[in-house]
C-alpha cells in the first residue's frame, strides 16, 4: 500500500482545517483551544484511503498545520515531512500574507508536489473566481505549482467548497493522480522519524509520533533518541492510527516506546537506529535568500528549523561579507543546540527579529571535520557534495580524512546511503584503483594510500639510519611513528612487502636486505669480543673487562653485546655470567658421553669435567636445569 503524506498551507482562516475535515471526515484540530478559538494553533492529523487506479489502495495521511502568524514554527514542525502541498487561497479573499511565507517555505524546502485549492467558492460569484484564479496563476508562475500545461496534469487549481462539497470529489481525483506520480520512498535507507508530538497513554507509557522521513521501524526494534542519544524498544507501532507491525517511509508513524520517559523526549528530537549516527552543531550547508528578504549578514544569527526541530544558528559565509536576496552561497552553521541531520536534509531560516522567514538550504555535511582545513579547500569539497556523482562525493570523503580513511560503517552514516550502496561504491572505485579498501572496512583514497606507503617506508629508513645496530623495527612501534590506524597500517605494510619495497622478519621490519650495519671499528670490536668469548670456553671473561677494553664508547659497546645476544652468538645465563654459544655446545656434547658412564652428577664431578671454580658452576648447573639438560635430585644431578 502506498503512503503519501499531503501537508496543507496558506493564510489563516482559508479553510484549510475545513477542506481536510471535507476530505478525511477527521477534525485535525484536536485542542481545546482550537476548538474554541476557531483557529489552528499546532499542526494536526488525519487520513484517508482512496483506491489507486489500478485498484490499489493509496493511504494519504495529512498533516494540516496553522495560518496563523504567530504558529508558523509549529506549521514548520508540520511540513518537513511531506510529499504534496495543498495550498489553500480562499476565493474571497485571494493571496495573503502568509500564503506566501507558506509558498517559500515549501518551495525552500523542495516540495515537488501539490494541489492549488481556492476555497470558499460558495463565497463568490464566478466573475471574482475568475479574477482570484489569474492572480493565483500569476503568483504560481515559474514555480512547481505553475498552473499546468497538457506537461503538467497534476499541479491544477480547484475551486472548491468545503461547506457545499463542491469540488471536492474531482479534489479527490486530483489527489490520487497525484500522489500516484510522488515517487516511492527507498526502503533501505536508514530509518529517520522527527518527533512532533510526545504523550502518554495510560497503560501504554511513552509514546510519540511523527512523519517517518526514511526508512522502517518495526515492533520490538531497537533505536536511539537524538541528540540525547538514548536508547529505546519500540513497543508497539501504529501507522495512521492502526497498530502496525512495522512503519515505512512517508507514513504518519506513532510508536510506543520503552526505555524512556515522557519528559525525556520533546518535539524536534529524533528517532533513528542506534550507534549509526551522530547529532551535530556544526554543519556545512548551502543556504538560499528569498527576494523579498533583507541582505543577509555574514555572522548573523537566525532561527533555524529543519523537521520537527528549532534552534538558533550563527551563519558564517564562506568568501562574502554578505549574501544579496535571492542569491545562494556556501555557508557553515553553528546551532546553538544540537540535532540529528543528514546531508540532503532541508532547513529554513527565520530573521532573528522580527521574526519572518527569510531564507533556508540544504544540508551539504553534517560531519565537518574538528580541525577545519581552510575556506578554499572546504568550497572545493562543498561543490563536489552539491553537484558531483555518488563516487566523486564518497572519494572527496575519503581524501579529507587523509591516511585516516573512512570506515564504510561512518560513509554510510556520513552520506546517509544504504550500506550496500556504499559497499558497491566503493567496490567500483576499488576497481577503477581510485581507492584501497583496508581491513575489509576502512577505505583511503589512492593518493592518501600511496603518501601513507611512504611514510611507512620513510619512518623505517629513518628507523635504520637511527639505529644502524638493530635488526629492524617493530610493527606497532612502527604504527605508533606513522599514526595510522591498524586496518590502513596492516594492508599498507603487507603491500609494501609484497611488492618488496620492505620486508618482515617476525615482528621485526627492515629495509630488504638491510640487517645491521656497522661502521669498520664496530665491526672489529664485534669480533673482539666474540672472539674473547669464543677461546675463553667455559672460563668466560667478565663482560667489563671486556668492554673496557674496546675502542668504541660504551653505549656502542652494549648495543654490540645485545647484538650478539640477540643474534644468540653469546648466551647469557646470568647477570653476570655470558659464554660463547659454542662453549655451551661443547658441554652438552660432553654431558651426553658423561651420561654413558652414569647418569648421576654432582658439583664436584661437574668441576672436574669442565674445570670451572664453584662460581661458575653453581649458575651453570642451573642453566642446564632450566634448558633440561639436567635434573636436580637432591645434591645431585641427573643428565636427561
Ligand atoms: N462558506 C465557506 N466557509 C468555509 C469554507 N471553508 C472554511 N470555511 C469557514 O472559514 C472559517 C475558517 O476555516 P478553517 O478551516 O478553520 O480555516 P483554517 O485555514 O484552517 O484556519 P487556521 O488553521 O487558523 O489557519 C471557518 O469558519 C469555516 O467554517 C468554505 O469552503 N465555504
Ligand atoms: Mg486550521
């Protein structure tokens, strides 16, 4: 079933909440107030089930909202979500002031889609119609609602009367031939419902409601409140008044939430699923002044209103002082409180006082970066977001965030685009080599791939020039000295092997071919002391006295005996006793003839074998322990 939202707009007094009730049977002016008053003051609901005309049932929900003045924020909170506009001119009294103000709204908004009505018709005679009708055509000229050519059989103006019920019928007919061409919401989005109203029901609890801008909500769902970011369980859900198992896009949604109280929730938050999105105060945008507005200052503050949402925003210009009316320019916003909004999400801005609509835009990008590069590089990057193809958007994504790259998870978030479409971006552009897929999850574009190589590369030289003694670098040393984050780190240094720009020994990264290089008086003193280590058997010297007696100083004296511990030449069994690996190899040679004769071993037999003092073979026998070459028993030794 097919679900088109239909928003009323015009002056007060029009007929608008008369022509829905003529249409739906529901008195949307549900407050007392209302009621008594005999006008709107919030926006109100109703709806209505007309067969399509292949049989099909259309479902039109309606979201009439308040001529009124003084309620045109509660009829902004109203006409975010909509896909058709009725907009409402009395006969006898033709175009008002907030007619207009209505008709920039839902043109600044990019409503696409609508009906013109001129009620009251019973009011007058058919030569006034007539006049009322050219002075509506001429109004509508050049905009969406422009009374139509054979080209344009869904945007007519109809006279009709809510009183008689003239009209109304073909009003019906237009409305189906309308909503038909709306097209159908993607499914697969990520679900958006901007709060407009929060109540309770006694023995239900919280329940809100609102038009689900994309996306689905199902029963039992999990989601998150924006900007409090609170999470909920969706109880139950109902869709234009019945309960539902699952909401879709472009219904008029209640759901039934728990988790949450009442007063926790206000209009203007919204419903999205959880740890997918972030709410923002800053945000790019490109920002339209109407004509009839006064020249709009750089810093200005204004109110602001997107969906269900109302705020203050100080609006900086990027490369004017100021925008002339009627013009559009690049701007950042920084609201004074924050809310949950997507890039392609439309906004309207309200003078600060008096207040009157003066203006409004669409969301470029809601994540702008914490450090801001400067103006000309962000203009660079708004122009492709306003105009270019789904992959230039995604690689101009990819190449602000430099080496850091962009995880899928946070491009889907960031480009509100279904993860799959996301997916297959990125897949083409793989192809086309215009970007590296790290990790399975993190993208980086070709050229902050190929600088992030070279900064691996680069830190590893560096590394090698540093520390000519050392075999190489340790990966993650090596990550923490290039900043990248693991995924972007792993599949750059596998590349770099593979095309053996590098190589990796273990843990251990080294240039190919590079192990340690050594300037000639180290080398000789590497030999020095292997070579005194080496005759010396198992009457080793102590290391000091070896040391001091080299020509290097003393620091390049330890890194060589690490060296050659490490190339496990010299075998340390003690903290003060080194050997010769050789020396050791002899001894075990000589224990596995000395088992023959008998197994048994004690310190004294163990003195004569190798002729060393107690000194050394009190922590030898120890070592042969711990290597199990032999096995204490007592005071003696076994040899295993
Ligand atoms: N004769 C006649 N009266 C109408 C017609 N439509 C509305 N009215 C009357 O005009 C008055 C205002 O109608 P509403 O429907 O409340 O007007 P509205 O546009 O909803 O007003 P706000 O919501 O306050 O902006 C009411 O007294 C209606 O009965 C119509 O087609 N013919
Ligand atoms: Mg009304």
């Amino acid at each position: 079933m097919k679900s088109v939202i239909i928003g009323t707009a015009g002056h007060i007094d029009h007929g608008k909440t008369a022509l829905v009730k003529a249409l739906t049977g529901i008195d949307a002016d549900r407050l007392e107030e209302e009621k008594r008053r005999g006008i709107t003051i919030d926006i109100g609901f109703a709806h209505l089930e007309l067969p399509g005309p292949d049989g099909e049932v259309l479902r039109l929900g309606f979201v009439d909202v308040p001529g009124h003045e003084r309620f045109v924020r509660n009829m902004l909170a109203g006409i975010g979500g909509i896909d058709l506009v009725l907009l409402v001119i009395a006969a006898d009294e033709g175009i008002k002031p907030q007619t207009r103000e209505h008709f920039d709204i839902c043109r600044l908004l990019g409503v696409r889609s609508g009906i013109t009505v001129l009620t009251k018709s019973d009011l007058v005679d058919r030569e006034t119609l007539e006049v009322v009708r050219l002075e509506v055509e001429d109004f509508l000229r050049g905009s969406f609602l422009e009374n139509p050519g054979a080209d344009k059989p869904t945007t007519p103006i109809m006279p009709v009367s809510s009183l008689t019920g003239a009209g109304i019928d073909e009003l019906k007919r237009a409305l189906v031939a309308a909503a038909v061409e709306i097209p159908t919401k993607n499914p697969n989005l990520l679900a958006r419902l901007p709060i407009d109203r929060v109540f309770t029901i006694r023995g239900f609890g919280t329940v809100v409601t609102g038009t689900l801008v994309s996306g689905r909500i199902a029963k039992e769902g999990e989601l998150e409140v924006f900007p409090a970011g609170k999470r909920v369980r969706v109880r139950g859900v109902q869709v234009h008044g019945k309960p539902a198992e699952e909401a879709s896009a472009g219904q008029r949604t209640a759901l039934n939430l728990a988790g949450i109280a009442t007063d926790e929730l206000a209009r203007g938050m919204t419903i999205a699923p959880p740890a997918t999105f972030r709410s923002t105060s800053r945000m790019d945008v490109s920002l339209s002044l109407l004509p009839s507005a006064k020249p709009l200052k750089d810093r200005a503050r204004v109110h602001f209103h997107a969906y269900t949402s109302e705020t203050i925003a100080t609006i900086s210009l990027y490369g004017s002082k100021e925008i002339p009316p009627g013009q559009s320019t690049f701007a950042h916003l920084r609201l004074a409180e924050p809310v949950l909004l997507l890039p392609g999400d439309r906004f309207i801005i309200r003078q600060f006082s008096p207040v009157v609509t003066i203006g409004g835009g669409v969301v470029l990008d809601a994540s702008p970066l914490a450090r801001r590069p400067h103006a000309e590089e962000i203009l660079v990057f708004l122009k492709t977001i306003a105009k270019g193809s789904p992959e230039q958007i995604l690689l101009a994504r990819l190449s602000r965030r430099k080496q850091a790259g962009l995880k899928l998870a946070e491009a889907v978030a960031e480009m509100n685009l279904p993860m799959a479409t996301v997916c297959s971006l990125a897949s083409r552009l793989k192809e086309s080599g215009e970007l590296r897929i790290c990790g399975q999850e993190v993208l980086l574009s070709k050229v902050w791939f190929e600088k992030a190589s070279e900064n691996v590369a680069a830190a590893v030289k560096g590394f090698h020039d540093k520390n000519p003694l050392v075999a190489g670098i340790g990966k993650e040393e090596l990550r923490n000295k290039t900043k990248l984050g693991p995924e972007a780190f792993y599949t750059v240094l596998d590349n770099l092997v593979n095309i053996r720009k590098l190589e990796a020994t273990g843990e251990l990264v080294h240039l190919p071919g590079r192990g340690v290089v050594m300037k000639d008086e180290e080398a000789a003193s590497k030999k020095v002391i292997e070579d005194a280590f080496a005759s010396a058997g198992l009457k080793a010297p102590a290391l000091k006295d070896v040391l001091a007696g080299l020509k290097v100083d003393k620091t390049r004296a330890q890194k060589i005996v690490t060296l050659l511990l490490r190339e496990k030449v010299l075998v340390k069994i003690s903290e003060e006793l080194v050997f010769h690996r050789e020396a050791l190899e002899n001894l075990r040679r000589q224990l596995a003839t000395e088992k023959a004769k008998s197994p048994r071993m004690d310190v004294a037999r163990f003195k004569d074998l190798t002729g060393v003092s107690r000194k050394y073979a009190i922590p030898l026998l120890e070592y042969l322990d711990r290597e199990h070459v032999t096995k204490r028993a007592g005071d003696e030794r076994l040899i295993l």
